[in-house]
C-alpha cells in the first residue's frame, strides 16, 4: 500500500502537495460553497469553473487525496486541455485508445441499465 500512495502522490504537482480541504481557504462565497458541496460528497464528480488562482486546482487535489489516495477509488486527473487533446486523438487518430474513454465505455458496458431516448 505505501509503494500505491507514493506513486498516487508522484502526480500531484509540487504547487499542490500539500493541498487538503482543510489547508483550502475560501475567498468568496462560491469558493466556499464549492468546498462544502465537495466535502459533502468527495467521491462526486465535478466540473469546477472559473478564473486563473481561484481555488478549482486545489479543490481536485484535495478531493484526490481524500479518495485515491487511501484506495477508495480509482482516478483520472486531467485538465481540461489535457483532456480535449486526449479526446481529439482518439478521435481522429488511430493509435490513441483514452483512458477516459475506456472507462465510461467500460462503465457502459457493464451497466444493467438500458439506455433510451
């Protein structure tokens, strides 16, 4: 388990090692309403937006270390750039399989619920 949670903690960037929920400090009222949806629900997926230096970073790597770290959950981290690339190679070039992808098509896969319009 220690050789995991250091490879888990290898991807975090130096700026945000020691990110936590608790070492967040909110400057405004969606920050702070962001930090409480995501304390509330850690395991949730969300897609934070906003300016450069308002906390969306340190809010993922916090969120992260809550619940990959500890092996609750598996985790892509991508930025949205990253992931738009990703998304567009495999797309349109052949050689390129996306770990996103893989999972949501795995997810799908062995889903007992039936998709309709």
């Amino acid at each position: 388990m220690e050789k995991a949670r250091v490879r888990y903690l290898a991807i975090i960037p130096e700026r945000f090692k020691r990110g936590t929920f608790g070492s967040f400090k909110p400057r405004d009222p969606r920050q702070q309403r962001a930090l409480s949806l995501m304390r509330k629900e850690v395991g949730g997926s969300w897609y934070l937006t906003g300016a450069y230096g308002n906390g969306k970073t340190h809010l993922l790597y916090a969120q992260y270390r809550e619940i990959v770290i500890p092996g609750k959950v598996p985790c892509h981290v991508r930025t949205t750039r990253e992931l738009v690339e990703e998304l567009r190679r495999a797309e349109f070039e052949g050689d390129c399989v996306s770990p996103v992808l893989a999972a949501v098509l795995r997810s799908y896969l062995s889903s007992t619920a039936l998709p309709h319009d």
